[in-house]
C-alpha cells in the first residue's frame, strides 16, 4: 500500500511508523510544522517535503491518505480532505479534523455520494479492554458488581479551548465505547468566550442506568493522560490511559489490585483496517469500511455540550445525518420563507405606485404571483433533475478498481 501524509503531528508519525513495520511504503509528504521535523528526520530522512498537494489526486501515485494537524488553517484542512473524498481517494483523518461538527456533516455527506472510504483515527478507541469494561457496565455481572457511573478524567496543561475540544471529542468515544451512547447532555464551566476551559465539566445519560461523566483537571505535567473509572456497588475500577503503558486497578471491598492490560496498539491497527477498508472503496461496501459516522457523532456531542454553556441548561441528543437531500429542503424552507416576506412587500408597493401613478399593477399581480409560485414549485424537483456524475479515476469505473497492496 502507497500512503502519503498530508500534515504532521505525533498521531500521523506513530501511523507512520506503524504502516513502515507493516511493510507499507510512504511515497509523498507535505504540510510539516515545524516542530515537527526533528521527528521527521529520524523517521522519514528520505522524503521530500511538496507543497503541490493536489497531486494526491491522482490515484496512481498513492493508495490512501494519512491526514494529521500540520500547519493549515482549519478551512483550508477541510477543503483539502473534502476535495480528496469526492475524487473517491482512501483517507484516514487523523481526530478530530476541526472543532466544527458543520466539516464532518460536509465530509459524510460527499463520503457517502461517492462511496469513498474515510476513516478516522482516535488512538483510545477500540481498546479491548475498554470493550471489557463495557461488558461490565452492560451486564452488571463484573467484580465491582451493577455499575452506578462511569467517568473519564482529562489531565491537560493546555486548557485552552482548542486542545480541550481535541481531547474531549476523543474522550467522548472512550465513554461511549463504555456505557453508550448519550441521550442528554448538560456542561458547566466556562462562557463562550473565554480564553480557558479549564473549569469544564460534563453530565451525560446514557441508555442505561449509569451515568456518564467528563471532567477537566489542569496539571503541570507536559504529556496528556486520562482515567475511566467505573463506579459500582462493590468497588471502582480505573483505567489509566497514558501514552506508555495502560494499567487497571480495581478497588473492591477494600482491596486494591492493579494488573497490567492486554497489549494494544493502536496505530497497527488502524493501519491494517485502513489496508483492509481499501478493497471496498468506490463500492456499496464502503459504508461499512469507513468509521466517519461515529466520528460525526462524537463530534455532535461536542457540539451539544457548547450549546448546553451557551444555553445553561440541559440538552437533548439528536443523531442526525445530512443528505444533499435535507440540505436542499432546509434551503428551499428557507427561501420559500424569504419569497412569502417578499411577497408582501412587493403587494403593499405594487398597491401604492398603482394607486399613486394610477398604473393598472393590480391587473397583472395575480399573474405574477402565479408565476413566481409556479417557478418555486418546479425548483422542488430539482434533485431528481440533476444527477451528479461520480469522478471515475484512472479512467474507469471505481467499483471495480483493485486495491493496490505493497
């Protein structure tokens, strides 16, 4: 498999790193921050750094496209990654791309036109041991007994808004992968407008009995680290997730027990399920290769929590998914709103110059108004009027484009 990597961060590098024992090949590079390329050298001392960024358009330089920070500005990331979804090209984004949820709606809804394969990499889901714990939230049958709540505490030393939201949409996952999804969600903490998060927390239920919680602790320690604990009648359970090793300690009647946790690597893995997903680009078969759903969904839950500090209040959960289709009625909804106010002006003036000028305007209006609402009605079938034509790279048909396995 031929990967090129389209910004630099510590997440793309372990990626990186992962596809090279993989036996991948890394054949293009472009958009490195610079504090970034001392890594660089060690890891990729042969790659030329390229600033033509649309070459990666075309399919016969490079199988898939590992997608990190770098130095692009948020809009210029997310035109980038959509331009290279609707050309059908593999990605695998590192989480989250941008703050807004608006990108992610955007990106699923040309995923979907084109049948492309666009993954998300978020390094602390599809932990195995996460799925266990899951087992003991869902069942009750586990050795701190029917779990009460579950927790995830962040430890940052950058609480600015930015970062947070870059953890916590990850975090997000993590707590969902637990106990499920949420229904409500209700934040306190910062306005808006401030400069720091530091003083956010988070309440959520979830379709269970246990309720979830997220919570923010600024530290002076440089590495990032989080804690899942779970709550139960008998004891607790925490898992630590840190960037070396995860460990599990359990508190139950007293007794506390810490034990390592099976081995998990994140990167391989999802350099393998990228590797595997490729066969299915192009195809029906892509949505289910590709994770871009759940990544919308953390990153809506993300967007419920600003708007629950905005509001004060408690907010519902509603998944949803945009279509061309229901962004094209949510447009029509509001233009026909805009034609109905128009229309009113557009009466009262009419009434006035007829009056006034004595102008017959009044013979004609009618005729008018027909017209105008004749040509609103004939917009409505404009989806089934125009058909976008999928690109086709390599000059053929996508679905029947093989995989390109190095």
């Amino acid at each position: 498999m031929k990967l090129a990597i389209l910004g630099t961060d510590p997440d793309v590098f372990a990626l990186a790193s992962a596809a090279r024992v993989a036996g991948h090949e890394l054949v293009w590079l472009g958009d490195v921050r610079s504090e970034d390329l001392p890594a660089l050298e060690r890891l990729l001392p042969e790659l030329r750094v390229s600033a033509d960024w649309e070459s990666l358009l075309d399919h016969k330089l490079v199988d898939a496209v590992l997608v990190g920070r770098g130095s692009a500005d948020e809009a210029l990331r997310a035109e980038q990654v959509k331009r290279l979804v609707a050309d059908v090209m593999p990605v695998l984004a590192v989480h989250p791309v941008g703050t807004s949820v608006l990108v992610y709606y955007e990106l699923d809804m040309a995923r979907h036109e084109v049948h492309g394969v666009l993954r998300h990499y978020s390094p602390l889901a599809g932990s195995p041991t996460v799925a266990e714990l899951a087992d003991w939230v869902q069942a009750g049958s586990g050795p701190i007994g029917t779990v009460h709540q579950v927790i995830f505490q962040r430890y940052l030393q950058d609480c600015g808004r930015e970062s947070v939201i870059r953890h916590l949409v990850r975090d997000v996952e993590v707590l969902w992968a637990a106990a499920g999804a949420a229904r409500t969600v209700s934040a306190v903490g910062p306005q808006m407008a401030d400069a720091s998060y530091a003083s956010l927390q988070v309440q959520m239920t979830g379709p269970g009995a246990a309720t979830l919680r997220w919570a923010l602790t600024p530290t002076s320690e440089r590495s990032p680290r989080g804690e899942l604990t779970l709550v139960g009648e008998r004891g607790t359970a925490t898992l630590g997730l840190s960037t070396a090793e995860w460990l599990l300690t359990t508190n139950i009647d007293g007794e506390t027990e810490t034990a390592s946790t099976p081995p998990f690597d994140p990167p391989r893995a999802a350099i393998d399920e990228l590797a595997a997903a490729i066969a299915a680009n192009g195809t029906e078969k892509s949505e289910a290769a590709s994770t871009w759903r759940a990544a919308t969904a953390a990153m809506e839950i993300v967007d419920t929590i600003e708007l629950s500090l905005q509001k004060g209040r408690t907010i519902e959960v509603h998944q949803q998914r945009l279509t061309e289709r229901l962004a094209f009625r949510g447009t029509m909804a509001a233009f026909g709103c805009g034609l109905l106010l128009l229309t009113l002006v557009v009466l009262v003036a009419a009434g006035f110059v007829g009056d006034v000028l004595g102008v017959p305007l009044k013979d004609y209006w009618p005729i008018a108004l027909l017209a105008m609402l004749a040509l609103f009605l004939l917009m409505q079938a404009l989806p089934w009027l125009v058909k976008r034509r999928r690109p086709q790279p390599d000059g053929g048909d996508n679905r029947d484009r093989p995989a390109r396995l190095s």
